[in-house]
C-alpha cells in the first residue's frame, strides 16, 4: 500500500488555502502556526486517522487532540477538506454563532478538545489514551502541542506521568518551529540552547545545539526527530511511533512558522496576524507554486544505484527519479521492479517511477509491490482501456498516477477523460532512452500550451519537465508551468548534489518571485508590488525582491 503522497500533497495545499480564506475574512487569526503544522496535519488527516466526517462521535474513532489550539485555522481547513462541513464555512471563523471560533470547541464537529489555554491537551491525551487501554479499546490518541507551549509546567508533569503509565497508544508531535507569540522561543525560554542574534538557521545549522530531543529521553520517551514539512518523513515517523510498545513517543517535527509563503516564513509577526485582502491572490498564487527537485540517477554510477540514491537523499532531493527502460520502448534498458525493491529500504524520500516500457498494463502492479510513490507510464504506449486499468491498480494502491509524452507527441484525446485523475504530467525535452541530451526549446511552448488544456480539464497534479532541464533553463521551464524537475546529468552528473540542487532551487525561486511580482504588478500596480515586497521583513529577501523588481521596471 502506498503513501499517498501526492492525495496528501493535494489537501495540504487546500488546507492553506483555507487558512488563508478564513484568517482573511475574520481579519484575525494564527495563519503562521497553521502553516507550521500543515503536513503534519495533512499525514494524520489523509493517512492515518480513523475518523467518519458523517458520524463524529464514532466511539471507535481516533482522536486528534490540537494542544496549541489557537491553531484552530489549521484544524478547522482539515476538517473542512476531510468532509466534515462545507470548505465555505471557513469564513464564519471568529464570527458570533459560528463553530468555528479562535480556539476549538467542541461546536465544531470534528473536535476533540477545547485548546487555548496552552500546556493541558498532552495531560488530556493521556486520559484519553489511559481511558481506552482501560476500556480495551483499540483506537489511537494523536496530539499536537507547540515548542513555545513547552514552556508550561503541566507539559513536563504529563511527560512524566506518560512514561510512568507506560501510554503507547499515544503519538505526539511537537510543532517545533522555534517562534512562540511575539519572538524566538530560543530567546524567551530556550528548549534548545539560546539564540544569539535573529538568525535561526544558526538553530538547526548545527545539531549538537538540539537539547529538546534529550529533554523527552531523560523523561522516558521514544524520540523521533524529523523535517516536519516532509510528507514521507512524517509518515514513516508516525509508523515507527504507532509500532513502539511499552513507551510514549513523541515526534519533534522541525518546522517553519509560515512555511508556504516567503513573507510569513520563520517571521513572528505572522503568530496571530491576518493577511490583508488584497494579498490573498499572491499568496495563493505562491501557495500554488511549491516545486519539487527529482535528481535521476541513470545519470550516476549504474554500477552503484545505492551510491546514488544515497547521494540524492544527500542532497535533500524531494524526489528519486528512477527511468526504467526495457530496451523496446527506447534502445537501452537500465533496470526494473526488481532494482527499485532492493533501493526502496535505503530513503523514505518518494520514488518517481518513470517507465519507458512497452505493455506498462501488464507490469504496473510489479511496481506498485516494488514501492514507488508515483509510477508514470506513456500514453505512445498505452489506450483508454489499458490506461484506465493502471489508473485503477495505482489508486487501489494509494500510488501516484502519472502519464508521459514524447517531444513529438501530444495529448491524445482518449486521455483528457483521465487527466483529473492525474498527479502528473511528465513533459519529455529530450527523446527518452538516454540522460545527457540538449533540452528540445520547442518543449517550452509545447508546456505552455498544454496548461490550458490541462485547466480546462480540472488538472490537480503537477507537470514534470524531464530531459536536459539545466540551471540555464529550469527558469523558464518554471514559467512554462513545469513544477517538478528532473536533473540527470545537471543534477546527478555533478560531483556535489546538494550544492547543485540548492542551485536549482534558487534559480526556480527567482524565476517564482518574478511571477509573483508580475501578479502583484497586474492586480495593483508599483503600489501593490512595493506593500507586498515590504512584507518580507526577514532576511534579505526584500533586498532580492526590489532587485528583480527594479530589472522588471516596477520598483
Ligand atoms: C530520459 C529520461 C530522463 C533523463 C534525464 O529518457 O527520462 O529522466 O534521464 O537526464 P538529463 O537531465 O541528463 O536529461
Ligand atoms: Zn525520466
């Protein structure tokens, strides 16, 4: 059974989008802590929670207990996406009569404690989970509490009283984004060791500063550090706290306060703040424009594709694209099913299964049970049928389904049925067979086009350009619509990944930034695009912005 990493994908996105919508029309709110907790949120909703949207009070549900409750944004768009009210009711949040209030209660379906007054919903969680055990009831306790909310006594009793009372039908998150109310928790009341000056990275730069983890050791616990934003770390941390007997465990999910919008990110300002109406365009438009690196590894040593992949995950690639071909489908053949299985057990980082493979109908399932995350197929290769009994094994199996066109190819029409279903669109620029080859240019206005088809078809996936995408053009193949990037030669090719996909990321950041000062610059001129540039307090960010205002002639 798969991930279902990119259903996640899907709601985490409109989730924000409905924090954004309903902190906008309260004119108040916590869109930050929302934001930190986001994946999170999206993991426990889209994968692990047992929950009926019709039947809230299942006595046999889980419970997802929000300690740091003036999150409620981040609870109430999750509960909104997973069914349990219309997605409009966002907008009565903080109003009169509304169930949906700044902090939860239990007006809202969906519900399970009244968090506010921060330090009390771990203490709860216990009595919930103490109360199934007792009950031998078999359903779970999942609970989230914030870093700066740890400053509480009661937190450090109820870590004590867990470990005594052995409660291990209980998985606890920390939001641990290192900003609480008006300032850095490092600065206020240090978990970690003090923060010096404003820059957090000198936080997570360097481990040996991490003391948070120790502190939940020496109470007992089993402790599973984690990027909180990545969708496959909090899934496997969740199945390795879910199978732990005998111990509490608790997830420190590193996060970022704000993550999503450049402007909002690791900023204080934005705890408990609204974005202003006119914003809410960019930054959607900038919610909707999150990119993925996927480095091939074809392009490595095909000797040693456990270096590789080990070289990938390195170098923080968001995905492993991994180009199976048969030697029918194109000339060469490089591995199969059985290569992936030996590779799946080395990352958790998803597998973005590329398969240049004649009669894909007939091999799907073999990587499916391989563990891909997304298996992509071409439609050369394919017809309605048969695609639509891949689409069918893929989603039965909570994998990605993702189609492929060559550079001479278009959509055929047999596969506009199929292109909602889609959670990609893999653009070739260069002929498949081989990496190593020159980016085809026409690929950029064949991206172009085929947008529009995929809008007016209700595509929610994301389109992959793959083949000769270098630093020189993933720019522009950003503007083109692309927003995954697949760098065999340009990426893999080179001696440090890391290094070079951090390249990639910054060249596709300012070719977003561009976009998005463009959308400010058509929606409210010089005047909108200096106020939203203003907003970008942290860092030299607002520096960058003015400077590719000023090459665009707005500032
Ligand atoms: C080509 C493959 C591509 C290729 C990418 O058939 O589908 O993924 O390996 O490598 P570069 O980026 O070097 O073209
Ligand atoms: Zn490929």
């Amino acid at each position: 059974m798969g991930l279902n990493y990119y259903k996640i994908k899907k709601n985490v996105l409109k989730a924000r989008k409905l924090v954004i919508k309903g902190t906008i029309a309260a004119a108040s709110g916590h869109p930050g802590g929302s934001f930190s907790m986001a994946e999170i949120m999206g993991c426990l909703f889209n994968k692990y929670l047992r929950f009926d949207p019709k039947n809230p009070l299942w006595e046999d549900r889980d419970r997802l207990i929000l300690s740091k409750g003036h999150a409620s944004p981040g609870l109430f768009s999750n509960l909104a996406v997973a069914g349990y009210f219309d997605p409009s009711e966002i907008e009565t949040l903080r109003k009169f009569g509304s169930r949906l209030q700044g902090h939860p209660d239990l007006k809202c379906p969906g519900v399970e404690f009244c968090g506010g007054s921060l330090g009390l919903g771990l203490s709860y969680s216990i009595g919930n989970a103490l109360a199934a055990k007792i009950d031998g009831k078999s359903h779970r306790i999942y609970t989230i509490i914030g870093d700066g909310e740890s400053d509480e006594g009661q937190v450090w009793e109820a870590a004590m009283a867990a470990a005594k009372f052995k409660v291990d039908n209980m998985t606890v998150f920390v939001d641990r984004n290192f900003i609480q109310q008006d300032s850095y928790t490092e600065k206020i009341m240090p978990l970690d060791e003090t923060l010096e000056g404003d820059d957090l990275s000198e936080m997570w730069r360097d481990a040996s500063r991490w003391k948070l983890s120790d502190k939940w050791r020496a109470f007992g616990w089993n402790v599973i550090d984690i990027d909180g934003h990545r969708i496959e770390q909090i899934d496997h941390a969740i199945k390795k706290a879910n199978q732990t007997k005998g111990v509490p465990s608790i997830i420190i999910a590193r996060t970022i306060k704000g993550k999503g919008v450049e402007h909002m990110e690791d900023n204080p300002q934005w705890h408990g703040k609204a974005p202003k109406p006119e914003m809410a365009p960019i930054i959607n438009a900038e919610l909707e424009s999150q990119f993925m690196i996927a480095p091939s590894i074809i392009a490595g040593d095909m000797s040693n594709l456990e270096n590789e992949v080990k070289r990938c995950a390195e170098g923080r690639a968001d995905y492993i694209h991994l180009d199976v071909m048969d030697g029918v489908f194109v000339p060469n053949t490089t591995f199969d099913h059985t290569k992936i299985k030996q590779l799946r057990p080395l990352t958790v980082i998803p597998f973005d299964a590329h398969l240049m493979i004649n009669e894909p109908v007939k091999h799907v399932r073999d990587y499916v049970d391989a563990g891909c995350d997304i298996v992509t197929v071409h439609t050369e290769v394919c017809d309605e049928s048969s695609f639509g009994e891949i689409k069918d094994v893929l989603q039965q199996n909570q994998v990605g389904v993702g189609l492929a066109i060559n550079p001479d190819t278009n959509l055929p029409q047999w596969s506009h049925k199929f292109i909602a279903d889609l959670d990609q669109l893999i653009v070739m620029s260069v002929v498949p067979g081989k990496s190593g080859q020159k980016y085809i240019e026409s690929s950029h206005e064949k991206t172009q086009n085929l947008v529009k088809i995929l809008k007016d078809n209700k595509f929610e996936g994301t389109i992959e350009a793959d083949g000769g995408v270098t630093l020189d053009n993933v720019g522009q193949c950003f503007v083109d619509g692309a927003r995954a990037f697949v760098g065999g030669s340009a990426i893999i090719g080179q001696k440090d990944v890391r290094g070079i996909i951090r390249e990639f990321r910054n060249a596709i950041l300012k070719s977003r930034r561009r976009l998005l000062i463009q959308k400010a610059n058509e929606l409210g001129g010089t005047e909108l695009v200096n106020n939203w540039i203003s907003l970008h307090v942290i860092g030299e960010k607002k520096n960058q912005l003015i400077q590719i205002a000023k090459e665009l002639g707005f500032n």
